[in-house]
C-alpha cells in the first residue's frame, strides 16, 4: 500500500471554530473518495514541545489511488477554504508500505 | 489507539549509506519495543516538490504505549546514533485515532 502523511502547525489566524470545521471536512472525504482505504486525522496530543499541531496519515492501494485523492475537487476545496487559509508550516511525505 | 507520526528532512551530512543503516535500525525497533502495535518507515516517493526526505508512523494501543516506545533506551540509541546528527528539520505530532 501506498502512504500520504501530512502535518500542519496552524497561524495565529486559526480558531478553535476552523479547526473544528476543518476536522469535520477531513471526515467526509472517504465517503467521497473512493481510493481512500485508511484516513485518521487529528489535533496533535500535546505531550511533547516543538511538535506541528495537526497530522493527516491516508493509505491507499498505491501511487495512483493517491493522486486521485491529491487532485480530487473536494479535497482541494478543503485545502483552498480550510486549510491554506491558515498554515503556516506544511509537511508531508509520501511513501511505500512495503506490504 | 494512539498514532506517532514524525518526518525528517536530512542535512546535507546524510548520505545513502546512513539512509540505509537509519531504515535497517528502524525496522528492528518493532522486534525490541513490545508496545508496537504497528510500524511503517520511508523514504519520501519524490512524488511531490517541498516534501520531507522519511516519514515514521508508529501505532500503539495508547499514549503510555507510545512513551514506552520514545524513552525506550534502544530507540533513543537509534536517535542519537543514526538521525539526530542528520536532520536538518523535523516536524512531529501524536494524536489519538479515535478506535
């Protein structure tokens, strides 16, 4: 299987309010998106210091059952209204399973 | 169950040879750390530009679980030994699944 990872440390801009909107849009997408096999998301727990605020871990058969979620209309929506408005550090890998 | 999600980008130190000895030595940790439940490192696919260099995402039952795992003394030889002198950035967050 194929893994996309992402992690988010928010703006001052960002408010409980879009955070919560911003969870709640991340858990519709599976329903939307048919590639998606394994999605969890979350406010990090913060039980270490330094640590980016919110993770987004989504698995997937392979390379190509990523891409359809990367370009999917939905999920750029979520991007460009939920969570571009509001990062100020980004970072993600994406990777093989080996399984 | 509780995530442990972490990325690495690598200074300019890093070579192969220590990219390799970092998966190998990663790969033993689940054999040593009983609380892993489960566990997946790599190297970013190239897929897309800005990512980080490796992604670790380890699963344990909960948080005493995880902590079991970051203080653990073989885990900590593997930080001192094969990623601390190579990281340029790293970016970390633990969350809870919600399962």
């Amino acid at each position: 299987m194929f893994r996309h990872t992402v992690m988010f440390r928010w703006s001052t801009a960002s408010t409980p309010e879009q955070r919560s909107a911003l969870t709640a849009a991340l858990a519709q997408l599976p329903a939307g998106i048919p590639t998606i096999r394994r999605y969890h998301v979350g406010p990090d727990a913060g039980i270490n210091d330094g640590n980016f605020d919110f993770a987004v871990v989504a698995d997937f058969d392979d390379v190509d059952g990523y891409l359809v979620y990367r370009d999917h209309p939905e999920h750029q929506r979520v991007i460009v209204e939920l969570i571009a408005p509001f990062v100020e550090t980004r970072a993600a890998v994406q990777y093989d399973l080996g399984d």
